[in-house]
C-alpha cells in the first residue's frame, strides 16, 4: 500500500478521480434517504470496481479513516487490539483480510499468513479464533486448493485447540463453502470449523435446518453482499424478519439440544432486542449464543451488552487488502459513509 506523505501537488493530480467517487457517495446518500437500498448499491459495486480501490487506497487520508474499522496491516497491531479487547472484557474473531484471488500462490500466501496468525494467537494468549473466506484461500482458482489450505488451517488450529470460522461471501460460492464445510467436519472430523449464514438469502432456512441437525457452529449475519431479487431479499423489512426467524430456529431447544451455538452477528438494536426477548421468554442461559459486533463501530454499545452479562465477540479485520471490506462497511450504515465524507475532507 502507498502510504507516503500526501502533498498539494500529489492531492491535485488525484483530485478528479476522489471528487468523482466522493460525489457519487454524496448523491447515493442523498438518494439513500428517498429510495431504500440504492445507496447500498452503489457502494457493493464500488466494492468491486479496480477504478475505485485504486483511488480510495492511493490517497493516504482514506487509510487514517479505514483505520476506524481495521485493527492495522500486521498481526502484531492485530493482536494488540485483541488484548486491548480482551482486558474489557470482549471476545474477538480475527480476520487477515483478502478474498477472491487468480493466482495459487497469492492463496498459499494467505494460507502461510494465517497460520502465522494462529500461531500468534496461541503464543500470546488472546481469547480468539479465526475467520476466514474461501475465496482467500483458492477456490476460485480450484476447490480442492482451497480444501488443502483450510485443512492446513483447521489441523494447526486444532492443535492449539482453537476454532476457524468460514465467512460466506457471494451466493454462488454458498454451495461450494457448504460442500467444503461438510468434508472436513464430517468427512475429516474437524470438529473446530464453523459456518455463516446470511438471512437474505431465501435458500437460508432450508439450510439452518440441517445445520440444527448436524449441530453446527454458526454466525448469523443479515448479508453484506450485492444479491440479485431472484435469490435474496431487497427490502431491509424483509431481510429483519428473516434475520429473526432464523435467530429463533438456531436458538431453539431442538438446536441447542443437539450442540449448536449462535453467533448474532449486527448492530441493529431491534434484532438485538428481538433475540433477547426470545432468549428471556425461553430461559435461554446467556451462554448459549453470543452477540458479535464490528471493530469500530457502537464500540459503548459492544461494552453494554458485555456489562449485562452477554458473551460479546467483537469481528476485527487487519491487512493490507482492506477496501473491499471497508467499502461493505459503509454500504451497512449510512452513517459510516458519512464518517468517511466528512473525515476524507478534513484530511
């Protein structure tokens, strides 16, 4: 990444292209506040747009307000945040952060990484586990590149008894994710890998309830990916009340009888009281599922729930390839797109 100093001549020359997109944002926002899901839109294909990542990652200020949400490039920033977390009482998932590589030995490269960074956990002691996407990782290039280097993974892990977390990214990587999932816990039996699902995908009840039958280990996020209507809800309302649906479904005493354990992955305070009322009516102990909530973001709100008792984990990415992610972020909240607006200018 450049991260040399930025001078007036240096602004200038990248000034049309950082206007362009900034303007875009600015529009996307306003129109955000009269059309529901299209400044969501605009910034998922911001996410993917070469164009874009150039610029935004050229130009140091972009990086000093990434940093809201990025623990830093290295693993040693990565671990300190953890510590940092752990000492207030927070639970931490640590993602090295990359996705969707061409070549075998870009994915080897995150493998190697990754298992520095499992390495790292276990020297140091933190309370973390890992997560990871298989794109990352080859699939890609080839499946069975990705099966090699998350079963690498998975062993290392395993061997300082310690969990990696498969994130799910696109809905046509969903049933490749599952299948790899499948082999190596039930295959292999690595019983220290778990899954994500995505509420606004429709295919996502059908697939909670073999989870819940297999016992799995999952993250429920609502989604933070361009979908198409054909396969996922575009409406916010729709998606909530998937969300809670499938909040139930994997909290039930059928789900929790036969060893699953929840990970609410938001920081909609609606769902989060949603799943708290469900838990109460049901004498669900606090221990039976977690909330999780992004580095950087509600960070009093991440410490109130830790206060009331609840099981926090707290989602903390690091590394170099972080527009992709931080792009997603502000396609989330409105107001972290303002953040940025209002910070890229002050810089």
């Amino acid at each position: 990444m450049n991260k040399t100093p930025v001078t007036a001549t240096s602004r200038t020359r990248q000034t049309p292209g950082l206007f362009f997109l900034l303007s875009a944002a600015i529009t996307g926002y306003v129109f955000y506040r009269y059309s529901e899901g299209w400044l969501r839109s605009l910034l998922l294909s911001l996410s993917r747009s070469i164009w874009a990542r150039r610029m935004v990652t050229s130009f140091g200020p972009a990086w000093r307000v990434a940093r809201r949400f990025i623990a830093g490039e290295s693993v040693e920033e990565a671990i300190a945040v953890a510590r940092q977390l752990n000492a207030k009482g927070l639970k931490v998932a640590l993602d090295y952060l990359g996705e969707s590589v061409t070549q075998a030995e870009e994915a080897n490269a995150a493998r190697d990484q990754i298992l520095l960074l499992l390495d790292r956990i276990h020297e140091s002691g933190v309370d973390a586990y890992v997560s990871v996407k298989l794109s990352q990782l080859g699939v890609k290039i080839a499946e069975n590149l990705a099966l090699e280097n998350l079963r690498a993974l998975l062993t290392r892990a395993r061997s300082y008894g310690l969990r990696v977390r498969i994130d799910m990214e696109e809905s046509a990587l969903v049933d490749t994710t599952f299948d790899i999932y499948r082999r190596l816990r039930h295959g292999e039996g690595f019983d220290n890998v778990g899954v994500v699902i995505q509420a606004y995908l429709y295919r996502s009840e059908e697939d909670v309830r073999w989870l819940i039958e297999e016992g799995a280990w999952v993250r429920l996020v609502k989604g933070a990916y361009k979908e198409p209507p054909t396969v996922a809800y575009a409406r916010k309302a729709d998606t909530d009340a998937a969300f809670i649906r499938l909040a139930e479904q994997l909290l039930s005493e059928q789900a929790r009888s036969r060893g699953v354990h929840l990970a609410v992955a938001t920081h909609d305070d609606a769902m989060i009281r949603a799943v708290q009322r469900y838990a109460e009516t049901h004498h669900i102990p606090q221990d039976a599922y977690e909330f999780q909530l992004l580095y950087g973001i509600r960070r009093e709100r991440q410490e109130q729930l830790a206060s009331q008792g609840y099981c926090v984990r707290i989602y903390v990415p690091y590394g170099t390839a972080w527009y992709p992610y931080f792009m997603r972020r502000l396609a989330e909240r409105p107001a972290n797109l303002w953040f940025f607006v209002t910070n890229f200018f002050r810089a």
